[in-house]
C-alpha cells in the first residue's frame, strides 16, 4: 500500500523522532517527510542522515508543502512554534497535534483560522510500530480527517478514539507509560547486580520476563492480579518480596504517579492558555 501524502514534522525532538522511524518503515517513503525545528541544525542532520527524510530551515515553506502538519515542539516552544507557523497554515491542511496538554481550541487560537486538527497521544515506541496511540477530533477536524489520522498513526502500533477531555489521562497513562516500565527496569538491574548477577544475563533474563509477562497480559483472560497469584507460591519468595512492595505501597506509588502526570497535563494545557489570553 502507499500513500501520496506530504506531511511536514514542526519539532524534532524524540517524539518526532519515534513517528518518522515508524513511518518511514511502513507506508510511508522518507521523500514525503519534512522535518524541520527551531534552530538545532546538527539534529536536523542526524534525522537527515538516520532517515533519509527532507529537512527544510524555512518552517514557512516546510509548512505550505504539506498535506499534513504534525505540530511535536517542546511544551515550552509551543506558542511561539504555531505562531510563527500560522500564516502559511490554509485550512485545506490537516493539522495532527502530539503536544502533551493542549487543546484543539488553544491550537486553533493560536493559529487564528477555522483549522482541522486532529489531537494525538502517542508514545515513543512508535519507533518500532508498538505505540499505543489515542486520537481526539477537533472542532473543525471531520470522519475524513480521522481517517487520515488513523491510517496514519496505524504505521506506528494501535490506535484508539478517545473525547478529547480524555487526553489529560492518555498522556498520564500510555504517553508516559513507557518511561514507568524503563524506571522499573532500571531499578531490577540495579537489584539483579547487588544480588551478584552478570550484567548481560540479568538483561536477557529481566527482558524476556517483560516480554513474558506482556504477553500473558495479552493472550489470557486472566485479571492481572490473578496472574499475580499464579506466581505466588504460599510463604515462597514472591510473597516475601511483593510484602516489601507493600510495606513501600508501591500500589500508591504508582497511582499517584499516573494522577500526577494527568494534572501536569491539565496543568500544561491552562498555562498556554492563559498565556494565549493574555496576548489577545
Ligand atoms: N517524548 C514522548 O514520549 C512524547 C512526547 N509528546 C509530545 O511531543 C512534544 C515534543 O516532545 P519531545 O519530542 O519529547 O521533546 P524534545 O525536547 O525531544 O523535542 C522538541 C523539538 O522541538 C524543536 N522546537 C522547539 N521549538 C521549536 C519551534 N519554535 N519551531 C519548531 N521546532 C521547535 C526542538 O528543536 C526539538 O527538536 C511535546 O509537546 C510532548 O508533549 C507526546 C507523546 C509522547
Ligand atoms: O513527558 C511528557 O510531557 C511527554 C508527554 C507524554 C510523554 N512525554
């Protein structure tokens, strides 16, 4: 299958970086891609060089190339990366925003034109088709529009629909997501050493239990919790070492971690605001 569109990249940045690398190696060829950002020239060769795509220096005439706009600058870089963009936006274009915390209403202000935009909450294992991606419609962004999205964000792993007000907990929970399990991961090696296993057996063994332990999730009808049980043999070592998770309320941990990163989220998207009010 191919597909003809041109879509131009404002920003990047890892996020960016994780949707070119998965789209570049589905349907989409690196000549359609324009990559372009705020001044940093070494990263737009690097992504020139890593995956054969367009860079451009111009935003403007990066911007009036494309058929698509993936809007995926840092959350401090967003109100002046749209304005500087929005005079060469038309609204025949679709916008695709990746931006943590920001509403379609905020973007169209921004922009200052009646816009399609299509929210998205991707996550950065896009770079290997496995993104968990949910999608939200703006209020000029149609069926159509969606569908774009979708085939789009399908070259990178799953695609869900979501209302918009949902994002704030996408964001907190798969957006993020990726960086809990690598925090987790990082922590099991630091165990695994002081316990006195080599290095690159303990990383084989603790990614293959992640793996393992995913694909359960995914192929039995298990709660998780009863998976949990399955592993925990009465008065074995499981018990033992989950006693201490509890003794630290890791459940409470995490919960406030997810609940954290949703109100960063809601917080992420007032500040632009107000600061877009405030400049009317
Ligand atoms: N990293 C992640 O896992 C995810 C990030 N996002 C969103 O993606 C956006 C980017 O995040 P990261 O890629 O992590 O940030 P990053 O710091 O890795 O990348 C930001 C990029 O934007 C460019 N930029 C800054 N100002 C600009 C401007 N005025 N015009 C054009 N380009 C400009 C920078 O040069 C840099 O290349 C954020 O808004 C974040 O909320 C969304 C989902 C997941
Ligand atoms: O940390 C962030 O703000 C972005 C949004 C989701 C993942 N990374």
């Amino acid at each position: 299958m191919t597909n003809t569109k041109t879509i131009t990249f404002i920003g990047a940045g890892s996020m960016a970086e994780a949707l070119i690398s998965g789209m570049t190696k589905t349907l989409y060829k690196p000549e359609q891609i324009i990559v372009t950002n705020r001044s940093n020239k070494e990263r737009l060769e690097y992504i020139q060089n890593t995956y054969h795509v367009r860079v451009e220096a111009d935003k403007e005439k990066a911007v009036k190339e494309a058929d698509i706009i993936i809007l995926a600058m840092k959350p401090k870089d967003v109100a002046e990366g749209i304005t500087s963009i929005a005079q060469a936006i038309d609204k025949h274009q679709l916008i695709i925003s990746v931006l943590a915390g920001v509403s379609t209403e905020t973007i169209i202000s921004l922009i200052g034109k009646n816009v399609p935009i299509v929210r998205a909450m991707p996550n950065t294992s896009a770079a290997i088709g496995q993104s968990a991606t949910a999608l939200a419609l703006g209020r000029y962004a149609n069926d159509k529009h969606l569908a774009i999205a979708k085939e789009l964000f399908r070259t990178v792993g799953a695609v869900t629909v979501v209302p918009e007000e949902d994002l704030h907990a996408v964001t907190a929970l798969s957006g993020s997501g990726p960086a809990y399990i690598y925090y987790m991961v990082e922590a099991m090696e630091k165990a695994a050493e002081e316990i006195g296993l080599e290095q690159s057996v303990a990383k084989d063994l603790i990614l293959q239990t992640i793996i393992g332990a995913a694909e359960m999730l995914k192929s039995s009808k298990k709660h998780p919790s009863v998976l949990r049980k399955e592993v925990t043999s009465p008065g074995g070592t499981t018990e033992a070492g989950i006693k201490v998770l509890e003794d630290y309320r890791y459940q409470e941990a995490v919960i406030s971690c997810i609940k954290r990163a949703a109100k960063r989220s809601a917080e992420l998207g007032q500040s632009l605001l107000q600061l877009v009010k405030t400049h009317r």
